[in-house]
C-alpha cells in the first residue's frame, strides 16, 4: 500500500469519495475551480461544501489579505469602529 493510501485511510472524512474530495479540494484551494464548481464536482450543494470544510477544520476564504482589508474599512465607515 502506498504513503497516500495509508494517509488517506487514515484520516475520517465526512464525504463517501476521500481521494475525489482531496483532488477538488486542492484545486479549490489553489484557486483552479470556483467555490461552486467544487461542490458541483463532489455532487453536494455549496452549503454543504461549507458545512463539509468546517468538519474538515479547512480554512476558506474568497477574499485575498487586499480584500478583506478594503471590506474592513468599508465596515467601520459605515458601522464605526468595533
């Protein structure tokens, strides 16, 4: 048995599929597939794709450190500071 397969049966995942999971993970991830592509591909809808990287302890974001700065200051002019 293989380094990866040893890992993969290793590690509880929450989805029938580990190694389909992981390739569309990795795409995801590194921005190859859009958000809604991925859960198109593990056939769950996007909320459960959420639900899923949350079991998973995967950490998502659509926004680069740029964005989320501008959508910070966008909070506090609107909402002040917090």
């Amino acid at each position: 048995m293989s380094d990866v397969n040893v890992l993969l049966n290793s590690i509880v995942v929450p989805y029938h599929d580990k190694e389909k999971l992981f390739l569309v993970l990795g795409l995801l991830l590194s921005g190859k597939i859009s958000f809604g592509k991925a859960a198109e591909l593990l056939g769950i809808r996007v909320d459960e794709l959420w639900d899923l990287l949350d079991k998973l302890g995967v950490k998502y974001s659509f926004y680069d450190e740029e964005e989320v700065e501008k959508e910070l200051e966008a909070y506090k002019k609107v909402f002040g500071s917090f």
